[in-house]
C-alpha cells in the first residue's frame, strides 16, 4: 500500500510494523481512507470534518466497503483530528514506520465499520444547517 516499487523499499529496510491485534479482524472490503495535510492558513477550518466525510462516503458508495481505516501520527490524534473526521475507534501508537520515505514515525489506526460510517454521516447531515430559501425567492424560482 505504501511502495510503489515494495522490492526496492523491503531491500533498503523499510516497512510498516503493526501492532493492534484490532488489525486481523479488518477484513473483507477495506477503504484506506487516506492521510492529509493541511497548509497553516487553511489548519482550524473544519475541512477535515466535512472532507474525511466526503470521501469515505464517496468510497462506501463505490466499493460497499466494510471497513474504513486511516492512519494518523500520534501528534495528530493528540491535537483532536481523528474525532473531527469521525473516528471513534482509534488505536494510538499501534503503527510504527520504519526507514520510510517520512521517516521514523508511530502513528495511531482509526477505524470504523460500514453501519458507523452510515451513523456518522446521518449525523453530521443531522448538525448541518440549510439555508431557508426566502418565500419570494422560491415563488420566481417556481415561475
């Protein structure tokens, strides 16, 4: 999942240890959902909150995924991204990368099943806001 060419980085020592016993029971249809970085001026918007969701469901709606997981650095988990993106299961400091291309670095699994991927997304839509179209805005929009 992480090397293009896993020959080459197995031959110069790279590899991804994990240590959850969490990780053999993730099985079937599994959507990693990926890693992000944000630059400074965008951090603290909310986009993690409405962007995770985004694409685990896109993901779920294409592949009928039963489980999501995504990988976070420990610093990261500490500093609340993994609740705004909706994980409720986290695993902390089960994931440990070593000689990778970023280094030495432990991180933590988020994860989730299909029925709490679906819970949470009728829960957010449930906290959105939609904008009441005024009354006169709707009558010209009928005409």
């Amino acid at each position: 999942m992480f090397f293009a060419d896993p020959d080459a980085a197995f031959a110069r020592g790279d590899r991804c240890k994990i240590t959850t016993p969490i990780a053999e029971k993730i099985s079937g249809r599994v959507v990693f959902s990926g890693a992000v970085w944000y630059r400074r001026d965008f951090r603290g918007k909310d986009i993690a909150t409405i962007q995770s969701r985004i694409s685990r469901a896109y993901a779920f709606t294409r592949w009928n995924s039963d489980f999501t997981i995504g990988m976070m650095a420990d610093a990261v988990i500490a500093g609340g991204l993994a609740e705004r993106a909706g994980y409720t299961k986290i695993e902390h400091s089960c994931i440990e990368l070593v000689a990778s291309p970023l280094g030495e670095m432990r991180c933590g699994l988020g994860w989730m099943q299909s029925d709490e991927l679906l819970a949470d997304l009728a829960a957010i839509m449930d906290r959105a806001s939609v904008p009441v179209i005024a009354p006169r805005i709707a009558e010209e929009a009928n005409q």
